[in-house]
C-alpha cells in the first residue's frame, strides 16, 4: 500500500465517522462498490460517431461515369480525432459522475483516474509521454466556486501523475454557448492558453528537457454530449498543438452495436 492510498482509507474512515459511506449505485458501506468499480474498469470504447458537433466534412462521394463529369453522390462526415468514453452517461455511471461533480465524492477522482490512465497510455503508446500534454475542461467559475474544487483539474493532475503525461491548463471558461462563439474568442483564448503555457515551462525541471513546440493534445472531460465543446478547445488549442484525442469518463450518447 503507498502513502497515497493510506491516506485515501484515512479520509475515507475519517468521512465514514461523519457521512454514512454508499456507494452511488445505494449500497451502504463502501465508497465504490466492487459492480461499479468493475464497470469502471471495462475499458472504454470509441463514441465520436454519435458526437453531432465532431462531424466535419471529410470528403465528397462521387460517381464515375464513363464519358461524362463525375456526379456528386453524397459526403463521409469523420471526426477530426477519436474520443474515448468509459461508458454511457446512464444508471450506475452516471450516479457517479453526478456525485463526483457536485464535490460530494472528491474520493472518487482515484478511481476515475486509475481506469482512465490505461486509455491515456494506449494514446500515448510506445511513444515519450513528454510529447503529449493532458488538456483538462475548463470548469464554468461559477460551478468551481460552488464546489469549491474544479473536479476536472483534480483528476488531470492525478491522471498526469499516473501516465507522467503533462497538464497544460485552459483559462476561462468554455460551456456550450460559448463553444461556437466564433474565431476570434477562439484565438484570444489560444494565446491566453499558449501564454500560460509559456509561464510554466519557464519554471520547467530542466532535466525533463524542453518542452514540445507543438504537444500532442489529449483534451479530457466528464461527460461529452454532442462534442461541441472538444471541438472547440480543440480548435482553440495553442498554437501548432493538435487533439489527438479525447478521453471522457462518460458520453451521453452510445453507439449502437453493430450488427454482423
Ligand atoms: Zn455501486
């Protein structure tokens, strides 16, 4: 057992003498249940085709006739990258989602965290972690100051420290009606997040060598519904640094298995 989880079971029997421990799918006793932690841990699956924001225009479908123009026969729409989600944004998940957002289980970013780094280190692969940088949601100001906690800051950091990938943070925040608000917030928030970006690798271990020009983005998030505001940090994102992917814990929406 090491120091961080002696210290989680402190807080959790120290949270146990104040708060009756249950887990978010009703059952007493425990923080997570071994069901839910399973469901955690089933490995996540790829749900950009059913996020309506991430499908751009990848290529036009044409028919070959012979002795005559092609003829324009439809489009592929294709996401500019994969986003990987834990499990559908429903029952048990989405209970725990819910109460991990709202700051009632701040306990449960280790759990989180742990079934998510195997998803950030098969991004990564064979390659230096060093070459990618974490880009956690920036929470709405409003909702931090309420729970007091960014939830999404808390599980990149604890993400970072598992898969030894960076955190480069976003400032300000990005909810839905802000997502398509055009270039220009865009680029102002580019340079707020490539400043900021600048600032810290300043104060860089130098041993960790330079910092990449142009980092390979994981953009991380709680629950994804149409995608709309990864696209928008993706098309925001510091100069010359491109998403490659996105990890989310839940995704509201579930593709339909496929039929042989
Ligand atoms: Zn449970």
């Amino acid at each position: 057992m090491d120091a961080r989880e002696v210290v989680t079971r402190m807080l959790r029997d120290l949270c146990a003498l104040v708060i009756p421990l249950e887990c978010p799918c009703g059952q007493e006793g425990t923080l997570l249940c071994p069901s839910c932690r399973t469901l955690l841990q089933a490995g996540a699956q790829e749900v950009q085709s059913v996020c309506d924001a991430l499908q751009i225009v990848a290529a036009a479908r044409v028919r070959e006739r012979s002795g005559a123009p092609p003829e324009p026969v439809g489009v592929d729409y294709r996401s500019p990258f994969p986003v990987l989600a834990l499990g559908e944004y429903a029952g048990a998940l989405q209970r725990l989602v819910v109460q991990w957002k709202n700051g009632g289980a701040l306990l449960h970013t280790g759990a989180l965290a742990q079934a998510l780094a195997p998803v950030v280190r098969d991004i990564v692969g064979s390659e230096d972690p060093a070459l990618y940088r974490l880009v956690p949601v920036p929470s709405r100001p409003g909702s931090r100051i309420r729970r007091g906690e960014d939830h999404m800051a808390l599980l990149a950091r604890a993400l970072s420290r598992r898969t030894g990938v960076e955190v480069l943070t976003v400032r300000g925040s990005l909810s839905g009606s802000q997502a398509g608000k055009g270039a220009r917030q865009r680029r102002r928030r580019t340079f707020r997040a490539a400043g900021a970006a600048a600032a810290r690798d300043r104060g860089r271990d130098p041993a960790r060598g330079p910092a990449p020009d142009h980092p390979r983005v994981i953009l991380l998030d709680d629950v994804v519904t149409t995608g709309s505001t990864l696209r928008a940090l993706h098309e925001g994102s510091p100069a010359g640094a491109a998403a490659v992917a996105a990890v989310v814990v839940a995704s509201a929406r579930w593709p339909a298995p496929v039929r042989l």
